[in-house]
C-alpha cells in the first residue's frame, strides 16, 4: 500500500504593507526621529509663546508648517508630491466629508458661542480671524502632513494597520497643547469631552488616509472639522457682543 501522501502546508508571510502603496510608505527611523523631533520643536516654540494670539498665531502656525515642509522634501527625501495627490477623490466625496466634519465638532456652538458675548476688547475680531488663519487653513496642512503622512505612514510601513491607528492616534491627541491645562487644573469635565472629540476626530482622519489613500482629503475634512472652533465665538459676538475702547 501507497504511503499516504501529505501536503505540507505552506507558511504564510503576507506582508504587513499589504495594500499600503510604496509611495505612501516612509522608513522607520528617519520617520520617528523626525515626527518626534517637530513635536517636540512645536511643543517647545508653544510653551515659550503661550498662548500666542493674533497675527503671532498665524506666524508660528505657518513657521511649523514651513519646518515640516522643510525636513519632509530636504531631509527625508519622501515623494512628498506624489503623496499628497495620490489619489485625488471625486467631489462629492470632498463635500461628504467637509460637511461631516463641520456636523462632527457641532457640540462647539453651545461651548464657545457664549465667549463672543458681552464686552470685547477692540482686537477681538481681528484675533479671531487670525486663529481661523491658523486653525483652518495652516494646521490642517502641517498635521495631516505630520501625522498621517509621515508619522502614520512610517508605524503603518513597519507595523501595520492595527499598531499604526493607536499609536498614531495617541500621539496625535495629547499633542495638542489645550488638553494639559484641564488635567493641571482639574477640569476632568473639560478635559474627557475634548479627550472624546479629539479620539474621534483623529480615528476619522486616519480612516480616510488609510482607506482613501488621500491627503487632500484628511485636509479637507480637518479643516471643516476646525471650522466651529474658530467660528463660533464670532457668532456669539455677532449675536450679543460690543466693543469697548482701549
């Protein structure tokens, strides 16, 4: 009688970049060392200028914008062209996901719109435009730059999707800076809604780059999703707010 024949069975070694184009992809070290070296430069720059108001505002927003530019195209010698725009996705999706970013950050109108009330100092409008500059239009480019390009990219080409979500995601929420003065002072109130907001707004965002393989994209919805944040105190100045002279 015939040996009973065996099919050994084969090993498998799919690939942790699995469907993670080599565009997208950024190697470990030089992208951790440089993701954690302009966090550290803009936690830094923050703590020294804090907080920086008005015309300030928008030129530190643009200067860190300006240095991750710098470090990406000079430094880390990524395709940083081909990576923003390789995939542009149709308009109706560009308009689905600016609008749900305006619908997500919704819970900052009953927050911030009693902040434009009452009397306002004679720079109030003009600070506020400021950080709308900032907020609106530089640092969806810098951070999406930043953390999903690089940061997101490198833990995503070593690691995979799973590690790349958390870490990521961590990262990105306690950078920024507004969060630490709640837990210093106490406001855990404050502090688990903004915690919450940011959590959910970073999942979505790295869900579009990871699905959507778009930048532009996770741009665009950031910046709706920054909108309420800046708008809403000059509604509330429009609504029941006065300026009084210097």
């Amino acid at each position: 009688m015939a040996p009973e024949s065996t099919i050994e069975e084969v090993p498998k070694t799919e690939s942790i970049q699995e469907n993670w184009p080599p565009t997208l992809q950024v190697p470990l070290a030089k992208g951790v060392i440089w993701a954690c070296l302009i966090i550290l430069e803009g936690v830094i720059v923050w703590r020294l200028v804090s907080p920086p108001r008005g015309f300030v505002n928008v030129l530190m927003q643009g200067m860190h914008l300006l240095l991750v530019l710098f470090v990406l195209i000079q430094f880390g010698r990524f395709e940083l062209k081909k990576m923003v725009y390789y995939v542009i996705p149709p308009k109706r999706v560009f308009f689905f996901w600016i609008y749900a970013g305006i619908g997500l950050t919704a819970y900052y109108l009953p927050l911030n719109f009693w902040e434009g009330f009452g009397a306002q100092p004679p720079d109030f409008v003009f600070e506020y435009l400021c950080l709308f500059i900032a907020r609106v239009v530089l640092a969806p480019i810098e951070e999406e730059l930043l953390y999903r390009g690089l940061l997101y990219g490198t833990i995503r080409t070593k690691y995979g999707k799973f590690k790349a979500y958390v870490i990521s995601i961590l990262i990105f929420v306690f950078s920024h800076r507004h969060l630490w003065p709640y837990i210093i002072e106490g406001y855990w109130d404050l502090f688990f809604v903004y915690l919450i907001a940011l959590t959910v707004l970073a999942y979505f965002l790295t869900y579009l780059y990871e699905s959507k393989r778009s930048l532009l994209l996770c741009m665009a919805f950031h910046s709706s999703a920054n909108i309420n944040v800046t708008i809403t105190p000059l509604l509330g100045f429009l609504y029941g707010g006065y300026v009084v002279g210097k």
